[in-house]
C-alpha cells in the first residue's frame, strides 16, 4: 500500500508511553533503528525479541500487553509467515516489513493478521511506519458505524475495520442507524451500504447531514450498484467518499485513512485557530464564542461561573528581567489553570489577563479550588537570570448567570478591581 499519510505524527506529546510495541526479527542492528524511530517518534515503548520462542513466552506472560506487532516477511518460507501467525494467535494486529512488492506475499499477508506492509529501507518507510502506528493508535478511540442489510457484508466490513483497532458497531437497516447516531453522538465514521429496505443508503446520508456536518463525522457510501450516477449520488446528499464493491482490504484501508487524515487536518487547523501561541490556552475569541454559547443554552437550574485572573505588578517583571522571563511567568501561570480547571474554558484574554469559564456547581457554595489555584501560584518559581522570582494573581469571580457573558465579565472584573484594591494575591466574589 503505497498511500502516504497526510497529517505527520503529533511528536509533541509526554515522554510518558501511551502504548507498547512488539518487534520481532533477527536483524539486530535493523531492529534497534527501529525501535529508537519510533521511542522517538511516538509516545510508545519497544520491545525487542529476536526469535519465536522468545516472543511466544512473552506474549504467554501478558498477551495484552502489546498495542501492535511488527515483524519481517522477507521471504515465502514457511518459518517467514510463523511470526505473523504467533502473533495473530495472541490477538496481536502487525505490520509486516517485506524486501520488495511480490503479489505472492502480499496476498498471504492480507490472508493474516496484517495491518499493513512496507518495503524495507523505500524512501518513506521510516515516517511511514510511524504514521501508520499513530493512525491505528488513534483508530482505537474511534467508533464506526457499518450499515448494510446483509449480514456476510457487516461481517467482512466490521472484521476488517477490527483489524485497524476501530471499535465497530453493526446494525442492518438506515433507520437503526440513524438512532444510534443520536444515541451515540461519539461516533466518528459510517459506512453505509445503498440497497437497503425502507431507508436507501443515500437517504440515510440525507438525514445524518442534519445531525453533524462532514468534518465532525466522516460517512462512505458502499454500494454493488452499477450505476456510474450513484458515487454522484451519495456526494451531493453529504457523503465525504464513495466506495464500489467489491473492494479489496487494501483500497478500504487506503480510503478511510485518507478521509480520516484529512478530518484530522480540519481538527488541527481548528484547534490551532482557537489556540493563544504563547500560553497554549484558548484565547479570546474562542472564549466569547464558547461562554455566549453556554448562555444561550443555559437551564435555569444549571450554575455558571466566570473568573477573570490578572497577574500582579507583571509589568515590573517585564522591566526587571525582560519579555522572556515574563512569556515564562505567562506559561506557568497557564499551566496552574489548565491543572486546577480541566474541565473548564480557560483563555488568555490578552497580556497577562485571563478567564475561565465554569459550569462546576461548586463555585455557587466554595471558591476552596479557586484559592488553592491562588495559593498554588504565589508558590511558584520561575527561574530568572538573577536566581528564581515568585508572582502572585488576583481573581475576580462572578456565579450568577446574567443575560450575556459581557455582563457577568464586567461583574467579574469588578470584582478583580476589588481584589487589587483589597491589597491583590486575594480571590473577591460572593457566594451563594
């Protein structure tokens, strides 16, 4: 499969594993370059073995350990596809490593437990290998829908999207579907077969389009149909792809992770849009959009609580150390409110002003988070080319929903001037 991944691996992620690799192969010096592209290149952890009966003794001690297995296919022997079939025994999804293309191979690979095949030492196989592991990684946190009347179609669909670590779900009507989509707003991909009783696949796409739009869920048509029209068909009614059966795994694959690449691309553009640069926060705009949302959505019985934080004298610390040293007071700050408020909207408002968001009904009775937040900063060192320096921040809050967040932000920034006033490193506010 020679598609190439769009999005490149997030490499910015904790030096903390998210999931573990098998690597199994007697080349010693290949298999060590592998394992350090990929430690370096994904939050995984490799492990080595260089033959079958050591890799069977591990996978014996824990089978789930491992997340994905790679292994090389070099050759037609029988003994080649044994470590595939090892691992296809333990539940365990590979990537095989092959010399060249050989449509021998590559049929007796897409008979097993294989993911994917790369050609040793090609142009791109280091990213793509890399790619292709975060692919599936992420694939595990996706729901897909299949839709298709016939059950040996489901089957065959829903095994191979199981192969690619989707968590699938089946159903064999439109109208089905459609309830599961409402009932399961976390679905991210369908794919929908045409000829169905009742609801056409293309009708059912018509009415999922009033759900969610193309770049929050991803939806193929399928269809045996002859009708060159019917691709058509399906775009025009919301679609993001068309897929003729039959069609082999490899084009499937191909397809979906296209697709799926470039919703990620949307994500990623999204969040970035959203996103102040200097203190990774949300920043103003994405927080007047977000809480006028919350508002208008809001039930009576429902509590929201809007903060406005200002760091203290920040502009002395601008002076007596330099822009440098206070961007690094910016981002620790940022760093205490993503962690004491993670379910939250926290924004850089602008300078060293910023907001948070709350629908926590604590804050009606207690701001005890809110001075630990407070505390927690007056604590902080921040390293300085004259030693360390300590800051402090004043906190205004407002928990009493108004007609817009304008109005609860100007009752917040009061408030804010109350806590300076009062002698600043204070929270103002009333409770209840």
């Amino acid at each position: 499969m020679s598609q190439r991944h769009f999005r490149k691996v997030a490499r910015a992620h904790s030096h903390q594993a998210q999931f573990n690799v098998l690597v199994l192969d007697d080349d010693a010096d290949y298999t060590l370059l592998l394992k350090q592209m990929i430690e370096s290149s994904l939050p995984a952890d490799v492990t080595i073995v260089h033959g079958v009966d050591e890799a069977t003794k591990l996978l014996q001690t824990d089978p789930n350990q491992f997340f994905i297995g790679i292994t090389s296919v070099l050759n037609l022997d029988s003994s080649a596809f044994e470590k595939v079939d090892l691992m296809g025994e333990f539940n365990l999804s590979v990537i095989a490593i092959v010399n060249q293309y050989e449509d021998e191979i590559r049929d007796q690979l897409i008979k097993r437990h294989v993911i994917d095949y790369v050609v040793k030492n090609s142009s791109f196989h280091d990213s793509y290998i890399c790619d292709l592991i975060w692919r599936v990684y992420k694939n595990s946190q996706i729901k897909a829908l299949v839709i298709d009347d016939s059950m040996v179609s489901r089957f065959v669909i829903a095994r191979e999207l199981e192969l690619q670590k989707f968590q699938v779900i089946e159903t064999g009507s439109g109208e089905a579907g459609l309830k599961i989509l409402q009932e399961q707003p976390d679905i991210k991909m369908v794919l929908v077969d045409q000829q169905m009783p009742n609801l056409a696949g293309t009708e059912f796409v018509a009415k999922a389009r009033e759900l969610y739009p193309k770049e929050q869920l991803l939806i193929i048509g399928i269809s045996t149909s002859i009708d060159p029209r019917l691709s058509v068909k399906f775009l025009k009614s919301g679609a993001n792809d068309f897929i003729a059966k039959p069609f082999n795994y490899e084009i499937l694959l191909c397809r979906i992770n296209q697709n799926l690449d470039m919703l990620d691309a949307v994500d990623l553009a999204k969040e970035i849009s959203n996103r102040d640069f200097l203190s990774g926060l949300y920043n103003r705009r994405y927080f007047f959009e977000q809480g006028n949302k919350a508002l208008k959505y809001l039930n009576r019985d429902t509590a929201l609580t809007v903060m406005m934080i200002d760091i203290d004298f920040f502009k002395k610390v601008n002076d007596l150390y330099g822009h440098e040293i206070g961007d690094n007071v910016i981002k620790n700050i940022s760093a205490q409110l993503q962690a004491y408020f993670p379910d939250d909207i926290v924004a850089r408002i602008g300078g060293e002003e910023f907001a948070v968001l709350s629908k926590s009904p604590q804050y009606q009775t207690s701001f005890d988070n809110i001075e630990a937040f407070r505390l927690s900063v007056s604590n902080q060192k921040v390293a300085a080319s004259r030693g360390t320096l300590q800051y402090t921040c004043s906190i205004g809050v407002c928990n009493l929903a108004a007609d817009d967040l304008d109005e609860m932000l100007a009752k917040a920034d009061k408030n804010l001037y109350m806590a300076k006033r009062a002698g600043r490193n204070q929270v103002y506010g009333k409770l209840g």
